[in-house]
C-alpha cells in the first residue's frame, strides 16, 4: 500500500494516469475514501451532511471505476448519489453545491487522450478543491480510511435536470432558439464524443447539429481537446455549409472531453481559443447584462483581456495556471468571470468551477445580440483596444525528470536576459517564467510538476513573431 499511495500525486485540476497502469481498479479504491474523508473534514463543520455525489464521463468503464468509487465510500461510512448516466464535470460540481454534498468525485480525464482516466475532487462550494486539500489527500493516502462499522446508503441520479434548468436561468435561451429558428443562426457542436453530447440539444431543443456525438474512447485517435488539430471535421462542416448558405450567421462550438473546456470555430472556420472568447465574453456581459466584478486571469492569458477590462473598469487579478486558483479568488472576492487558456472560463453568478456549456450559452447571446461573427466582435475589440496581438503555445517533452531539474536549475541561476534577439524587461514568477521583452511581447516557460514535458507559452504582435519566439525557446530547452 504505501508504494502505491506514494506514487499517486494530484495535478493541477485531480489525479490522472494510463488506464491499467497507472490508474487501476485497486488504486482508485485506496483513493476514493481518503478523498471522501478529506472532503468530509474540509467541509462537515459547513455542510452538516455525509454525501458525496459520485459521477463520470464517457471514456473506456467510466461507469464502472464510478461504481468502485461510489462502493468504496460507502463502505468507510459516507452517504454516495451515484450518477445513473454520464454529464459533464460542472454538471455534478453544480449537484454538489446544490445538493448540500460534501463534494464531489468524478470519473474523468478531462482531455487528455483515450488511454488515460482519472479522478477529479469537487468542494461542497461547486468547484476545484484547494491544493491544499489535494495535499492532505496524498498525505493520508499511506494511512488509508478504515471500513465504518455501518456503511453509508447508495442511491441513484439525475445530474442533467437540475443543471440544465440552472443554465436556462442565466441566458435569454428564448433570443437564441428564435435566432436559430429563423435562419440568422446556424450551430454546431462539436461534443468530441464526450460528456457534453446531448447538453445544448437540452437547453435549446432545436437547431443544434452536433458532431462526433458517438461514444468512442479512443477518440477518434486523437484526443478530446479544443484545439484545431482535432478539429477538422468541424472546419469541413462549416465550410461545406457556408458553400451553400452564405445567409446569417454561422458558429461551431467545441467542448472538451468532461465539458469544462470550451473553443469556437467562426463563420470562415477560424478556430477561436479563450483567449479570444474571454475579451468577447467580459465585452457582452458588461454591456448588455449589466454584470460587474473582478476578471480573474491565469498568468498565461492575454494581455488584451486587462486592455477590455480596463475598457468597463473592471479590475483584474492574476494567478497561477489552474483553475482551483481562480475558484479560490471565485470564493473571496465578487468576481464577473474567471479564465485560463486552455479553455476553463467560469462566473461568479454560477459556481466557482468551468462551465463549458454556460460558456457556450453566453457566445452565443454575444452572437445574436451583437449580430457579428465571433472573429468580427474580437476585431471589433481590438480596434476599441489599440491592441493587436497573436498567441500560441507548445508542449515540449523532455527526455527525462533529470533534463527538466536542470532546465528548472538553470532557469534560477542564470537568469535569461535576451530572447529571441529582444531584451527581457521583467520576469514574473507566479507559475514558472513570464519574460517580457522590450517589444511588450512575452514568453512564459512552465514546467509540469508530474512528468517531463516543458510548457512554452507566448503572445506577440504577429504569428509570425510568435512562432519565432516559441523556436527560440525550444532550441534552448534542447
């Protein structure tokens, strides 16, 4: 037992791993409780209840890796709402809060590619647990949670109605459903044979022409991530129906593979990531909603969503790469909406979590509202701005832990002072390294903390630029 408790370590947002390697039956058996306990003494003194709601997505026997963690907590004496079908993550984070659960454990690997699973720990508040709660679970897992001398009940849910019924209520669902109606909206969806099949066909009813809704655990070979790699039938889509519909307007929306991640796809089938949807979103929900609050960025996103914020005099704050990060200010601070890169953008009027399809409800009021294309609207920004920029990233492997120490080494003890022929002016040190060059472009380097692969992040005035940079960095990482 101690070997395996040892070697199971919580990431950014849960604890992930190759199915029947890393991630087991027997792993995941000696996990659940603990997180079960730990959740019990984070949250009892608030909650006054011993439930934990236990759900999953689609990926290979995520039903039955639920059912081992839903008897599992039973057994050390915790009440469990096993979900009778898959949903999305904030789906069963929404459950939690409520529900007046202690938290939520669900059976996902977010995006990561078919042959991971994994488990993700909701708070009783609807969102990422804390680190601190993801630590204290590592610590005890050597322990382990004695069986209770009378288990807990197990009993069976729904997470869809009440979650779709709480989206209905933030969003004019009526403007869109006519829009579509009439021929002024045309949507897709692409679900990437994950949780959020079937989600916008529920709330809007009608007019939705969703796109690998099958389920298929290998994803198609690739992976369940909003990025345009893994996106080409979307783009032959919308390309094909743009051919003989060139009338209204045209959107593709992307979820990831647990619905928490969300890209776009315009009219022209551009691919648009957070970076571009976060500006647009501030932009809609403060002008025509009327909503205000704090913006909560991670380190590594746009310098335009500051520049749009200013714009409604919103003040921003900045934090480290994660979403449990953005839920912690979600809890301390009236915050308008919270975002990171990678697709995870959240409201302070929901829950302290991502909602890729609350996401995806608000772009499309934005649509219909504003009557422009997605790529139109985030001009449009960058004109009211005065700020055009480009962003990419790359994931970089490395050879080995070692390789990544001493990059990590390097990095503190010769600090970099040119970049790609530009002068460093400053380095933030939130998560990893943000340079900013003397053209107000900027590099951010981050390492994973689980395995070697170097994080490579940069945003300049043109792709171009972009690209440039992110080689540079490249060849000096190998």
């Amino acid at each position: 037992m101690p070997v395996a408790a040892n070697s199971i370590k919580f990431g950014t947002d849960g604890w992930r791993g190759v199915i029947a390697d890393e991630f087991t039956f027997e792993r995941l058996a000696l996990v659940a409780p603990v997180a079960a306990q730990v959740l019990y003494n984070t949250y009892n003194s608030t909650v006054g209840s011993k439930t934990i709601i236990v759900g999953y997505d689609r990926r290979f026997m995520a039903e039955d890796f639920a059912r081992t963690v839903a008897d599992t907590v039973c057994a050390v004496g915790f009440d469990v709402l096993l979900s009778e079908t898959y949903a999305p993550t904030p789906a069963f984070s929404w459950a939690a809060k409520e529900l007046n659960a202690l938290g939520a454990l669900v059976i996902t690997a977010s995006h990561n590619p078919g042959t991971y699973l994994g488990l993700k720990v909701k708070g009783h508040c609807g969102g990422s647990v804390p680190p601190e709660v993801t630590k204290e679970i590592e610590t005890l897992l050597s322990v382990g949670v004695p069986p209770a001398a009378k288990p807990g009940k197990q009993d069976i849910f729904n997470p869809w109605p009440s979650y779709i019924t709480a989206l209905k209520g933030k969003v004019n669902i009526a403007k869109i459903q006519e829009a579509i109606a009439c021929g002024k909206l045309t949507l897709f969806a692409d679900v990437m044979h994950g949780a959020a099949a079937g989600g916008l066909g529920k709330l809007l009813k009608h007019g939705v022409q969703e796109i690998n809704s099958n389920r298929d655990p290998l994803f198609a070979g690739g992976a369940p991530e909003p990025l345009p790699k893994y996106l080409s039938g979307l783009f032959s889509v919308i390309k094909s129906h743009r051919q003989t519909d060139t009338s209204g307007l045209t959107v593709g929306l992307v979820f990831d593979g647990d619905c928490d991640r969300i890209g776009a796809v315009d009219g022209k089938a551009n691919f648009l990531s957070s970076q571009i949807l976060i500006p647009i979103l501030i932009d809609h929900l403060t002008q025509r909603r009327g909503f205000t609050g704090e913006i909560v960025k991670t380190v590594s996103g746009s310098d335009l969503i500051p520049r749009v914020a200013a714009l409604h005099n919103l003040p921003v704050f900045e934090t480290a790469v994660g979403y449990k990060y953005i839920a912690d200010r979600m809890l301390a601070a009236q915050v308008l909406l919270g975002g990171e890169e990678s697709g995870g953008i959240g409201y302070g009027s929901h829950i302290p979590e991502r909602d890729a399809l609350l996401s995806a409800l608000y772009v499309l009021e934005a649509i219909v509202s504003s009557g422009l294309d997605l790529s139109d609207y985030y001009r449009d920004l960058q004109q009211k701005t005065g700020f055009t920029s480009a962003y990419d990233r790359i994931d970089l492997p490395l050879a080995s832990m070692a390789v990544r120490s001493r990059l990590l080494q390097q990095l503190e003890t010769e600090p970099l002072r040119e970049i790609a022929l530009k002068a460093v002016v400053d380095c933030q040190t939130i998560d990893g390294y943000k340079y900013r060059l003397a053209d107000d472009s900027w590099l951010m380097i981050r390492f994973s903390g689980t395995e070697p692969v170097l994080r490579l992040y940069c945003e300049a005035a043109t792709l171009e630029e972009v690209h440039q940079t992110l080689a540079w960095a490249k060849n000096w990482a190998t």
